[in-house]
C-alpha cells in the first residue's frame, strides 16, 4: 500500500492536486461521474484510494453520485465528489438534503461557462451565486474558492477540516483554468498536515440523541453500526432525528443548521489582504480572477492609483465584517469575477450607502484582463 502523503515537489494541475489534497485530509470514499472540466480529479483519485485503502465508484449520474457520497459519509468515511456546471445542478436536491440531515461531505465544482452545456471545455465563476442559494429552503453553506494548483492542495483540506468540524457539506468552487493549471505543488509531510475528524458521541447509547448539539453548535455524528439508534431523514425532524411536522421543530431544527454557520464566522471566514494599507481603491475578486486583479494593483500603482485588493477565500458565508470595514477605508470597491455579476451584488449591498461599487467582468470563456479593471478605475473613479 503506497504512502497517503505524496509528499515533495510536484508539476500537476489543480485538478489532480485536489485529489491529492483529499487523500491528505483522509478521504476514503468518493463517488462520481465523468464531467469537463471536473474528470482529471475522478480519474486521478480513482487510481489513489485503492492505494491507500479507499473506495472510488462511478455512479450513473450526478444524483446517485451525491447521493452515495452522503451514504459514505454515514458509514463513518470523509467522502467527495466532483463536477460542473450542469452536474452541480443536478446535485441541488441532495446537497439540501446533506445540510438537512447535517452530513459531512465535500463537493467539488470546476466551473465552466453555461448557461446548459455552454463552454465545456473553457472556465467560468458562473456557479457562485448557486452555490449559495442551489436548493430549497433556508440554510447556510461554506464554499471556497481556490486561485492555484497549490490551493486546491491545501484548500482540499481545509474544506473537509470544515465540513467534519461542523457537519456540512463544503464547496471547493474552482474553475477550469484553475483545474487544468500546472504549476508547482508542495505537499508537505502528513505529520505537518492538519487534519479534523467530526466530533463522536460518548456516554449512554440509550440517552443519545442524534442531533443534540454540543461543542460549537455541532451535535456528535456516530457511525451507522457503532450501536447507536440512527434515524436520518429529510423530513423536519426532532433532536433524535425522526420526524416532528411542527412549526416549532422546524424553527428548532433551522435554527441549529443556520446557528452553527453563523456563530462560528470568525472561525470559517478566511480573506487575505494586499496592498490596502493606503487603498483609496480596492478590488475584491477571488479565485483566478484574483490573479489578474494582482496585476491590476501593480499597473495602477505605477500609475499612481493607490490600489489593493481584497481577496475572497471564503465566499460563503460571505465575509460581511471584511467588506463592510473595507467600504469605510477606501473610496470605492470594483469586484472582478468571470460572470455577469453575482458577487459583486453581494458587496454592493454590504458597501450601499458608504461608497460607490463597480463590477468587472464577462459570461465566461476566458480571463479578465488587467487592462479591463484599469479601465474601470480611470473611467469610474475621478481622482
């Protein structure tokens, strides 16, 4: 059985370092179906879990594929899947019904421009706003967003760290140029790699109950087969997981699924700064779409517009305190991302009323030049 660390150097694609960064973390289950631009990471960890003693299977569509990796997560085992655009759609119903029955599990979308089949094969930022609001029904959800090869590594497992912390399912929300990236990859050694498990009943099996929570807001998840009594449903249901249809249950049960997303912001958010120290501009992007921004704060410092950047690592829950702060110092915002605008509504509305946002951006099929967001500073800012 060969090492669960590949650990060294490494010229991959991000892709293929999201699978690695699984492995990492402890996934041993992932189940899937073949989809561009998602397929390298099903084929890469298709050849890796048997080798370190996981299970891979191939579904018949994105619906059993999400379906089975909520089934793995229940066994006991970190469970993944991957896809796009049209796969993530179809995933909705039962990624509602993960956040329901608080199911850990980490789902990976490598996006492309849609709308329908749209551009397999060329990237997009277009799910953004699907991902926070995909399915029915009110709830929270933690996505991510990785801008390299080496971020969909370490970003891996910060997603299942997340997902086993809290009991939820967890997005990585990448792209294809991100995913078919090459560059270099570190994987450090497993003993340097931190890794989170999802907290364990103890005490009485007869008194447990299935969703009472406990540290953080979160309740114990056992194993089926551990011996506890184990009800999982999609209906509204109680803290020993059957079924109550009352509004009160209902309050209850939404309550802890929103609570323990919501207190515990400042614990999941995670954004990364540069060159705001005196930004009377700031960009706020994430993902590839934060690596052509950089560019765009250097050009337009040589041209004397004092800009930086924010840099959304987190984007669901959305870093409210950080951009509402950020309206405050600067003189306006300009959010870059591959879309017709979705993000960038999100900071519009924490931003109203403090100073004038802006957004950048186009349907998909490439990049975002540098030059488009120095032209919105030149054009939109007046200095």
């Amino acid at each position: 059985m060969k090492a669960r660390v590949l650990t060294g150097e490494h010229f991959i694609n991000g892709d293929t370092a999201c699978a690695e960064g699984a492995i990492a973390a402890g996934c041993t289950f992932f189940g899937g179906y073949p989809i561009t631009p998602a397929t390298e990471v099903a084929e890469h960890i298709s050849v890796r879990l048997p080798e370190v003693g996981g299970t891979f299977i191939q579904m018949e569509d994105e619906i059993a594929a999400m379906t089975s990796i909520l089934g793995g997560a229940w066994t006991g085992a970190k469970s993944m899947t991957a896809t796009s655009g049209p796969g993530f759609s179809l995933m909705m119903e039962t990624i509602g019904l993960a956040v329901v029955t608080e199911t850990p599990c980490v789902v990976v979308n490598v996006q492309r421009a849609g709308p329908s089949t749209g551009l397999p094969t060329q990237g997009a930022q277009s799910d953004m706003m699907q991902a926070r609001w995909g399915s029915h029904g009110d709830y929270e959800i933690i996505a991510i967003a990785p801008a390299s090869p080496q971020e969909m590594f370490d970003l891996a497992i910060t997603a299942f760290n997340l997902s086993e912390t809290y009991r939820t399912p967890v997005f990585i929300m990448s792209d294809e140029i991100v995913g078919h990236m090459s560059e270099k990859v570190i994987i450090p050694d497993a003993g340097k790699i931190k890794t989170v498990s999802r907290p364990r009943p103890t005490g009485r099996k007869d008194r447990f109950r299935l969703y009472k929570p406990g540290k953080n807001g979160v309740a114990p998840m056992p194993a089926i087969g551990d011996g506890y009594k184990v009800h999982v449903t999609g209906l509204t249901h109680d803290e020993k997981g059957y079924p109550v249809m009352t509004v009160e249950t209902q309050k209850e049960m939404i309550d802890r699924i929103i609570g323990k997303i919501r207190n515990n912001m400042e614990d999941i958010v995670l954004t990364e700064s540069y060159r705001l120290e005196d930004a009377e501009i700031a960009i706020v992007s994430y993902g590839v779409s934060a690596r052509t921004s950089y560019t765009a704060v250097e050009e337009a410092r040589r041209m004397g517009i004092r800009a930086g950047m924010l840099r959304l690592i987190t984007v669901w829950p959305f870093p409210e305190r950080q951009i509402r702060e950020l309206a405050r110092k600067v003189k306006g915002i300009i959010t870059v991302e591959i879309n017709m605008g979705q993000i960038s509504r999100e900071v519009e509305r924490c931003a109203a009323g403090v100073v004038p946002t802006f957004s950048v951006g186009h349907p998909g099929g490439t990049i975002i030049p540098p030059e488009d967001v120095i032209d919105v500073m030149e054009k939109g800012f007046k200095r």
